[in-house]
C-alpha cells in the first residue's frame, strides 16, 4: 500500500445533490491492489483519523497540494489534434476542409502511431486519465490508440469510426467490411487490461441505413461495449439528417430507430433537443457529452443544462478536440459554466463549481456506466474501492493562482479559483495505476 497526505476532494455517494464535493483539508489517501491486481482506494479520509491505523504504510507528504480525480473526457477525437484551432463558418465546412483531409491520413499505421503516443501523453499532462475517443475509419488508427493507451495504463474506449458516405474517398470505409471490422475489434480489444470498445457511427449523415442497422445489430449483441456518436450540434446538421432520415420522429430518434441508444451510448453535443428528445435519452439510460469549448469554436449552440435537469438525462464534460480548443479540463470547465448562462430555457443559470468538477469526474464515470453500479469498475472518484486514477494539483501553481487561492473562503471559492484561473501548470502530477505519468 502507499499513502498520500494532502489536501483531497471527492463527490459523495449518499448526498444529495449527487454532485456534492467532499473535501478534507488534511486528508489521507491510502492505494492498494484489490484482488484483481488493479490500484484501488482502500480508504479515505481525515489524516487525524486514519493516520495511527495505518502508520506502518509509507506515506508521501503532499501538504500544500490537492489530490483529486483524473478527470474523464467523455468524448474526443485522436485523429483530430492537429485539426485544432482551424476556424470555419460552422460543422460543416469545418469537417470538409480541414477534418477529413487530416483523417485521411490515418491510412498509414507509423501516423497512427506517433499520433497515438502524443495525444495519450497530452491527455496525463492535463490530468485526464479515462478518454472516450473517435478513431478514423481505418483499422490501423483503433490499433495504434489502443497501444499507446495500454502502454500507458490510461482507461482508454475507442472504435473504428463507421462512415460509408457522403465523405470523400480515403475517409470513408466499406459498409459490410468496416462491421466486420468491428466485430473483430471487440473481440480483440474490449475487456483487455484497461481498454473498450466503442462501436462508432460517425453521426447518422455519414452512414448509410445497412451500416447503421449493423451497428444496431453489433450494440444488441455486444451490451458491454460502449456505443458513441455525434447529435443535434449544428442546424445544418440536423436539417441534413432529417432529410435522409424522415422517417425517424428526429434526429435522435434515427439513433433508436436503428437501435443504437441505450445504457453505454454516448452522444456529443446533444444541443438543439425538444423534450421528447430529453426523455429519449432519459429512457433509454444514453448520456450526453456536453462539449462547450467546442460548441462555442464551432459556433454551434449552448446546451441547455436546465432542460436536460427538467427531465432528468445523464450528461458529462467533453473537450471534443479537434472541434474543442483545449485538452485542458479547467478550460472545458469553464466553458460550461459561461455556457450555463447564456441561451439557456432558464437565463442566467450558475453551474456550481462542484457540479462543473463533478461533471468531468464522478459524473462522467456515472455517464459511462462506470460508477460501480451492477458489479462493474468504478473511477472517477476517490472513494474506498475507486481506481485510483488521480491528478495532484498545485494551487500556487502560478503567481496568480496563489494570491487567488489564498484569499478562497470555502471549497466553491477554491474550486472557481482553479477552474477560471487554472491550466495545464495546475498538474503537478497524474497518477494512473500508482503510476506517476
Ligand atoms: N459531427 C460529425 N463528425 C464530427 C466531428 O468530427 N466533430 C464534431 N464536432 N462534430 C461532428
Ligand atoms: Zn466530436
């Protein structure tokens, strides 16, 4: 076992509302394997209080920091991190002039890979320590992400994006072999160490019905793996896929009609929604990747955190990069909150700052289906039994910081702090494991 002495935040489990912080000034922090061999909290609480019963286990002095989740990217886009900061009018040009010519390159598994290595070792610097990722259509761009992945012991779902139209050539694959492909990927990846799968529609414009139905038919035989995709970013979008699907009640519901929505799907944007949408994804028990850096970039739209509360749909934090500007969770943050008060049902909306964290960590692990609940593994907490995924933050990381932090009169200050003041320099470290990475 190893213990940590600092400062620590958690969300309790049994108050509510669910996104309630717990925090200890002096906390200790006590890792251990579980008898599957995986890191996992084996207690957590007052350093006064725990410190005699565990004396005999080393333990690292951490006063001064704050020891807290890695924090869980709910959706984004490997093959994208180049594409970042590439201005377009909206969605859709963005995709044709920038995103498929970049995707393109991912034919080439040397590409893949060194593309692979960067953007996992990005994701530790920013303290992101579970990832749900878009590959590109070729085979070679999901091996490459797995491996760096495990090399690196990131909890990492990823899958081969299915696009079988209206892309240009050398981005799109075949809709009978990019299904078979999937099969085969599942059964070589999901499960492994700490990986997933995700089976991937790119959203449902880029696929046909045939490649749609087969992914419907992949999510029913496969309840364990993951499903993701894009909805209701952009008007455009949404009169586009409404003109190839008119059959489906929305946009949304295409998805459930093909029977792509249920526990474990996840959907970015989720934006332009009428309540039978929201009750949809309520339902069916999906999840929304709320990816405000992007929304703004895009010029997409702001989701309506209040209509999502009303009834009651399961969402995250998402950086979706390459359409999102930053890796940084602070960022996303903080775009969720100005996001939170603008075009909202109910104006003026101020998210909490332990309803921001929550969002990237314990929320986004409930979002996943990855909350402990029914047997499976739980992050994106460090409460006894969580993977002990966390990141150690420095609030005198910067001059700035420091004189803020300093002045913060209660966890809501100290969090708002970080959230609106703080970047990449904030993570001293990132543990994964009892791995320092
Ligand atoms: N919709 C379909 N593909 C994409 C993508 O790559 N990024 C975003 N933001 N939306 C999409
Ligand atoms: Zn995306």
């Amino acid at each position: 076992m190893q213990a940590y002495r600092a400062a620590l935040l958690r969300f309790a489990a049994d108050r509510a509302p669910a996104h309630s912080a717990v925090y200890e000034e002096d906390g200790l922090l006590l890792v251990g394997p579980d008898a599957r061999g995986q890191q996992v909290v084996q207690a957590v609480g007052p350093y006064a209080q725990l410190a005699p019963q565990f004396a005999q286990v080393p333990c690292e002095d951490l006063r001064g920091r704050l020891i807290a989740p890695g924090f869980i990217d709910l959706h984004n886009h490997y093959p994208q991190t180049d594409v970042i900061a590439s201005p377009a009018e909206g969605l859709l040009p963005w995709l044709e002039n920038y995103t498929f010519p970049e995707e393109e390159r991912f034919s080439n598994p040397d590409y893949c890979a060194q593309a692979a290595t960067f953007f996992i070792a990005e994701l530790l610097r920013n303290g992101v320590t579970t990832s749900l990722s878009f590959a590109s259509a070729h085979t070679a761009s999901v091996h490459a992400l797995f491996e760096a992945a495990r090399q690196q012991q990131v909890r990492l779902i990823t899958g081969l994006c299915l696009m079988d139209r209206h892309a240009p050539d050398g981005v799109r694959n075949d809709t009978e072999q990019s299904l078979l492909d999937t099969e085969a990927l599942i059964q070589q990846w999901h499960g492994v160490d700490r990986l997933g799968y995700a089976i991937t529609p790119r959203f449902a414009p880029s696929c046909s019905h045939a490649q749609l139905r087969g992914a419907g038919e992949l999510a029913d035989r496969y309840p364990q793996v993951w499903i993701q995709s894009h909805v209701a970013e952009n008007k455009d979008e949404i009169r586009w896929a409404r003109e190839l699907f008119p059959q489906s009640r929305s946009y949304l519901a295409t998805y459930a009609d093909f029977g792509l929505m249920r526990e474990r799907a996840i959907y970015a944007h989720c934006i332009h929604f009428d309540d039978e949408d929201r009750a949809l994804m309520k339902g069916t028990g999906a999840a929304a990747a709320v990816s405000p850096t992007s929304n703004l970039f895009l010029g997409s739209g702001f989701f309506d955190y209040a209509g999502a509360d009303r009834v009651g749909m399961r969402y995250g934090l998402a950086s979706d990069v390459g359409g999102g500007t930053s890796f940084c969770p602070f960022h996303t943050m903080l775009a969720a909150y100005v996001v939170g008060r603008e075009g909202q049902t109910k104006p003026g909306l101020s998210l909490k700052p332990q309803h921001l964290w929550w969002q990237h960590t314990a929320g986004a692990a409930a979002a996943l289906g990855l909350d402990g609940r029914s047997g499976h593994a739980s992050i994106g907490n460090l409460q006894p039994g969580c993977e002990a995924d966390f990141v150690v933050l420095n609030p005198k990381a910067t001059p700035l910081l420091a004189r803020r932090t300093a002045r913060a009169n209660s966890l809501d200050e100290l969090l708002f702090a970080l959230i609106v003041l703080g970047d990449d320099r904030l993570v001293e470290r990132t543990v994964v494991s009892k791995r320092t990475v």
